[in-house]
C-alpha cells in the first residue's frame, strides 16, 4: 500500500462556495503572484520535490525501479542546489540586493528548493504591499526517544492571516489567510492548503508530530543586515 495524495484542483477555490470578500481578494493575489513566478522561472529543479515523490510510492513494489532511476536523479539535484546555496552565503546590505542575486541564480541555474522558492513569493508579496510569513513546516517521527527523526521539513508562505496572530499555530490564522507554495503548484485558502501538504508528505497522525514555525528571521539573520527592513516583520511565538 502507498500513499495517497490530493490532486491541487481538490482545494481550487473556485470549485468552491467561498463568502468572504477579503479571501477572495486574497486568492487572486496570491494567483497572480504564483503566475508571475512560474513565468519567470518555470519549474525550478528540485531534489526535496524528488523526494516526496520517493515518499508517496516507496512501500510499493512496483515502482521499485523507477525509484532506484530518480534517486540518482535526486541526488545530481540536492549537489546543484547545495552548490547554488553556497554561492549565496554571506552579507547582504538590502533584502533587494538579496533577492536579487537569488532570482539571478534560480534563472541561470533551474534550480530551487522550497526555501529559495519562498523568499521569492515572500518577496513578491512584501512588494504587492502584503505582510507574508514564511513558515516551517516539520514532521516528526513519534518516538519515545529524545531525540526525533524529522521525517519532512517544508518552508511555504502565509499571508492575509488575523492581525497580531500567533503564526506558529495555524487555527489563528483566520478565514482569510492564504498559502501560497510555488514547490508543490498550490495556492489556496490556508487550512485547505495545509489539509493537502499534510497528504503530499504522507503525514500519519497516528504515528508523526507535526509542527509549525515562523522563521522570517532566519532570512535576515542568515543573510540580511538591513535592521529598517527587519522590522516590516512581526514573528509571533
């Protein structure tokens, strides 16, 4: 037995009986940011996305071989996105300057896992006047261990969610907050998108812990000097 996963049009809003104005406008925006992304850099290479692909059809025999062909393939991606990484390592004085050089990288190279892809939706929406949140995603094995095996670890982008909401805990997100991952090809009401990454990454309640964390510090932190642009972001928990 394998496991199953939704198809995106599962959770397309459109198909649905949605009410709220401000989700609305919210879905379009975010359409329209994912648009233009996947204009400007098509479908970027991705180990990470190989791998979940491994996940979903790893306990079935039959694709076996198809497997032991992409994980080589896997592999020749996670050595091109590593190298990309370290082509990004040090200061930056502006989150433009970064970005910048990050989309410049994701062109000449096609490749990106879902960090790189993030900080570009981030950034997108930082310049539709929006206050977007990337957020860390981490499954977990249940264990009575210590220490835990982190099963899954996915980075996506929040934004529309309640004013002063606590971003590590998706129910105060509200209605109206929108998650928009270019990695998988989702945009989408947030619980629905969530309900669907959960599936994607064969997340077994029974035996996983699943959590979230808000990490947009860890842009300027890791790489961003600028304290003024620091500050548009609020991180809550």
């Amino acid at each position: 037995m394998f496991c199953s996963f939704p198809h995106k049009n599962q959770y397309n809003y459109k198909k649905s009986n949605i009410s709220f104005e401000g989700l609305k406008e919210n879905l379009r925006l975010g359409e329209k940011v994912l648009k233009e992304f996947n204009g400007e850099f098509g479908k970027p290479k991705s180990n990470t996305f190989i791998n979940a692909k491994i996940l979903q059809h790893q306990t079935n025999q039959a694709y076996i071989p198809v497997i032991q062909k992409i994980s080589s393939v896997s592999d020749k991606y996670n050595k091109e996105v590593r190298s990309l990484r370290n082509n990004m390592t040090g200061d930056y004085p502006t989150l433009d300057e970064y970005i910048n050089k990050l989309k410049e990288m994701v062109k000449n190279t096609n490749y990106a896992n879902c960090g790189e892809q993030t900080n570009i939706i981030q950034y997108k929406l930082l310049q539709q006047g929006e206050l977007p949140h990337n957020i860390r995603l981490l499954i977990t094995e249940k264990t009575t261990n210590k220490k835990q095996e982190n099963l899954w670890d996915h980075v996506f982008t929040v934004f529309g969610q309640k004013k002063y909401a606590h971003l590590n805990f998706p129910n105060a997100w509200g209605n109206q907050a929108v998650i928009i991952d270019a990695w998988s090809g989702i945009v989408t009401k947030a619980q629905d998108a969530l309900d669907y990454l959960k599936q994607f990454m064969c997340f077994d309640p029974q035996k996983h812990n699943i959590s979230y964390t808000c990490i947009d510090n860890q842009l300027f932190k890791n790489h961003v000097y600028d304290m003024n642009q620091k500050s548009q972001f609020r991180q809550f928990g």
